[in-house]
C-alpha cells in the first residue's frame, strides 16, 4: 500500500509540475505577442497596455482603420481582455469607432469574439485585429450591395495593384518544424503568398503580398521567439536579412499560395526562380550564396 501511495503521489507531482511549465509557455507566448504589437503598432496611439494583473490577466487596446461603409480609413479602437489563462482561454473584446453605429460595433464585437473562439489556443490578437481589417467592410455591407463574402464588389482603390516582393535570407533554423509551422501561420494569417525554399545549407523566404503585410510579417520574424538556440531555448531570429524588395514587376510571377519546397541541386533552385520571374535576381543575389 505504502508504495502504492508514493507512486500516486508521484504521478500527482509530475501532473502539477506539467501544469506549471504550460502556464509558465503560455505567459511567455503571451509577453512575446505584447513585444511583437508593440513593435508592429508602433504609431502614437497605436497600441496601449491599459492593466495587468497576475490573477486577472491583462488589458490592452490597439488603435486601427479599416475599410468600413464610411470610408477606407474607417478608425476602429480593439480592447482585448486577456484572461490570465490566455492563450489557452480566448480574449474578450471591446469595439468602438466614432464612425460606427452602436449597433455595428456590436456586430463585429460578436464576430470577432467567434473568430477567437475557433482560433487554436494560441496568441490571436494580431490574428484578431488583422481579421477586422480585412472584413469589416463586408460584415457592415448592406444586403444585396455585392460586397459581402462572395459578392462580386468593384476592386478599391490599391486592390489592383501589383503586390510587393521581398526575398529574404534565413541564417539557420534549428527548430524546422515548428519554425516553418509558425511562418506558414504567420503568411495565412497575414493573407501572404510565397515560397520557403531550402537549398543545402541556404534558406530563402519569397512573400508577396500588400506591402504592410510583408512589412509586418518580417517584424514578427524579428520580435518572436521562433527558433531555438544551441541549449535548446526559444530564442528571436537575429539573422535574417532583407535581400531585395520592390513592387512586382510585369513578368513576375504572382504567388496564389505559402510553399515549403526543398532542392537538392543548384538546377532546381534555379529553376524556382526562372518559373517565377526572377531568374536575374537569382543570378545577382541568390547564387553566391549556394555556391
């Protein structure tokens, strides 16, 4: 009996202490989305930390626009209630605008909190504000205007035009798997297209896109912790660097999705650039590389 006792107290202290380290990852995925909005929202205003608690988790608002029934530069102000167990539990929300009725405030206050309740249990804010950005116009749209989801709505303004491309170089992944998860979360989140290409020892990230999204997907690159270091933490990617970006050109490729692809030649990397358009970027950066 004795040393059934000692193996249930065992059992129960490896439980207790499997519980304290998850709560201990969920605080720190959830510092490490603070890092990345405040870096991401970094205008005046932009985003606010408005309280924190150990028992009642924290506060914080983010100050926005969005392509709204009244304009382009709809103002939108997000309040996120983060519980302390986030992101295990999902945020409440908070929607004003002084362009807003009440009553659509309302609409995409509910919308938001089902989008955050069918997200994984992960850090959602950015997914959140990114998700009322890129719908508010058609949730507020009145019936039979053609532009709610499957409408046939005229392109706005900048719709039309040709997307921003940037190549960048990535000095190493120790964590593959779950860097490349985290990058394919962070493209279909942010509704960029590209390519992750390995190439022996070469890594190089292709993202299309509006080029406030590329912009804020290379900020999320550089603020979260989305490798490990060489004892086996968490650590930022210090090593990345921006090889070239500009608008895509006639005769570039437009990407419709994220790809993972890997090489095992020089030809075949080669190849990936010629079939996108970019077969003199590929002889002018990416091939000193790989040799």
């Amino acid at each position: 009996m004795a040393a059934e006792e000692e193996e249930r107290m065992a059992e129960q202290e490896e439980r207790a202490e499997e519980e304290r380290a998850a709560a201990e990852e969920e605080r720190a995925a959830a510092e490490e989305e603070r890092a990345a909005l405040a870096a991401i929202f970094c205008g005046p205003g932009e985003w606010e930390v408005l309280g924190r608690s150990e028992t009642r988790g924290s506060v914080c608002r983010v100050r926005t626009t969005a392509e709204g029934p009244s304009g382009p530069d709809t103002p939108l102000e997000l309040v996120f209630h983060l519980p302390a167990g986030y992101p295990a539990c999902p945020p409440g929300v908070s929607v004003g605008s002084e362009r807003l009725t009440r009553a659509q405030c309302a609409a995409l206050r509910d919308q938001l909190l089902e989008q955050a309740r069918a997200f994984p249990p992960e850090p959602m804010v950015h997914q959140l504000v990114l998700w009322a950005q890129q719908n508010l116009r058609h949730l507020l749209a009145p019936p039979g205007s053609g532009a709610g989801p499957g409408g046939c709505a005229t392109a706005g303004p900048g719709e039309a035009e040709a997307p921003w491309t940037a190549l960048v170089r990535l000095d190493h992944m120790r964590a593959k798997a779950s860097y490349t998860r985290t990058l394919r979360h962070w493209a279909s989140a942010l509704g960029l297209a590209g390519r992750l290409l390995f190439a022996g020892r070469v890594i190089l990230l292709l993202l299309q896109g509006p080029r406030d999204r590329v912009k804020e997907f290379l900020v999320l690159q550089r603020t979260s912790k989305v490798d490990v270091d060489s004892s086996g933490r968490k650590c930022r990617e210090r090593m990345a660097s921006v090889l070239w970006e500009a608008w895509a050109q006639p005769g570039h490729a437009r990407f419709l999705a994220f790809e993972v692809k890997e090489f095992s030649s020089l030809d075949e990397l080669q190849k990936e650039f010629e079939a996108a358009g970019l077969l003199a970027l590929f002889s002018e950066l990416a091939l000193g590389l790989v040799k």
